[in-house]
C-alpha cells in the first residue's frame, strides 16, 4: 500500500466536510481507485466525481494515471460563476 495526499475543491469540499485527506491506494493504484474510494465512502458525491478534473503534482491528469507513495491528487469539480 501506498500513502497519497487528495485535496478537494469547491463542491466537492463542501459535501465531504474536509479540504484534505489522507488515503491508501495498492501500490499499482491509479487516480481512479481514489476517486472508486471517495465514491464508497461518501456516496453522495457521485455525480460530482464524474464530471470532475483530477490533477497529481499539480499536473493534470487521466483517470488511469498511476501513484507513487507521497503523490498530492487534486480533485477540481466544474465551477460555474461570473
């Protein structure tokens, strides 16, 4: 298992009650086990993770981007405003 660091934003925030978690994937893990783990956990956020954008390092990223131990994953749900 590997130690990753997942920040939320915005909604996605809101419904989980924290900016910042703490998560073990498997070490082969990718950016989806993260957002599977959020959506198990917090079921209600569901449809916000599916329209979401995921970032590691600060780097964009695919859902099937795989982890390293110490990896920050952001989570960037759509915004609207004006």
């Amino acid at each position: 298992m590997i130690q990753v660091k997942v920040r939320l934003f915005a909604a996605l925030r809101d419904q989980v009650g924290t900016s910042e978690l703490e998560l073990e994937v498997e070490r082969n893990g990718s950016c989806s086990e993260i957002l599977a783990t959020l959506e198990k956990e917090y079921e209600h956020v569901g449809p916000i993770l599916q329209r979401s954008l995921v970032a590691v390092n600060g780097f964009y990223a695919g859902r099937n981007t795989g982890l390293s131990s110490g990896d920050e994953v952001a989570i960037l749900p759509p915004v609207s405003g004006g």
